[in-house]
C-alpha cells in the first residue's frame, strides 16, 4: 500500500474540464456539433438624432442571402448562412463554424420613417439605418426675452 499526499486541489483540473465541455455545448452547438442548426447574429441597436442604427453580424454570406422587410412597425432580418463545406473525404475533428437559416424581429418605436429604412453590407457586418420622422425629431425651441 502506497501513502499519497492529500490535495484538496487535485481534482479541480477534472471539474473545470467538466464545466467547459458542458458550457461549450451549450453555446457551440446547441444539440449534435454538426454545426447545421440555426444560427442567430449578434446584432446592436444604437439610437442617433436622426434614427436608429441596427447592426448585425453576418460574416460569410452574401448581400443576395439577406431579407429585409418593415411592416406593421415591425423590422425582421431573414438570411441563410450556406453550408460551404465540400464531401471531400475530410474527416473533421472540431466544427465550430455554424450555418443555416435565421430570423430577428424587431419592434421599431412609433416616429420611424418605415419607408425610408436603408441597408449596407459590407465586411460581413450588415448596417440597416431607420430614420425617425420630422414629429418625432428633438427640435429646440428658442427662448424669447
């Protein structure tokens, strides 16, 4: 019989491997790691005196794969990110990058100029500026003496 030392940190490595491979399939994969699940962009909205900027990332995909439409007050984002992986013979050990299709509503504020909204793409990041209306602008008022 063999005496060890007893480290209360010994198994830690173990349980911190535990907790990545569990929080790394929760966020990656969301269920199998084939990576053919749906896909949401990140996206930011940000307001400017004259709008409302919604910035989305959407690298590897082509302005043509990306839907845009306002109605009812509503902006939805609709795309399809492509599988671009050929059946090579290739065995792959880690697949990461993720494809398929994906939608993002968005209720807009009353003020908006749904009929003005225009859309960039560019670097694979997608700009869409909605313009607020001349009511809705903050307008200064000046003070008579």
């Amino acid at each position: 019989m063999t005496l060890v030392r007893w480290s209360p940190w010994r198994g830690m490595p173990s349980v911190q491997d535990e907790m990545n491979r569990l929080f790394n399939g929760l966020v990656t994969s969301r269920g199998g790691g084939s990576g053919a699940e749906d896909w949401v962009p990140s996206v930011d909205i940000s307001e400017t005196g004259d709008g409302f900027v919604v910035t989305a990332d959407v690298p590897g995909m082509n302005a043509d794969d990306i839907k845009i439409s306002v109605a009812n007050n509503v902006l939805t984002l609709k795309g399809e990110k492509k599988n671009i992986r050929e059946d090579n013979g290739e065995n792959f050990h880690r697949v990461e990058r993720t494809f398929g299709s994906f939608e993002r509503t968005f209720s807009l504020p009353t003020g908006v100029e749904s009929g003005n909204v225009k859309a960039k793409y560019k670097a694979g990041v997608l700009e869409v500026r909605i313009p607020k209306s001349v009511e809705a602008k903050p307008q200064e008022i000046k003070v008579e003496a």
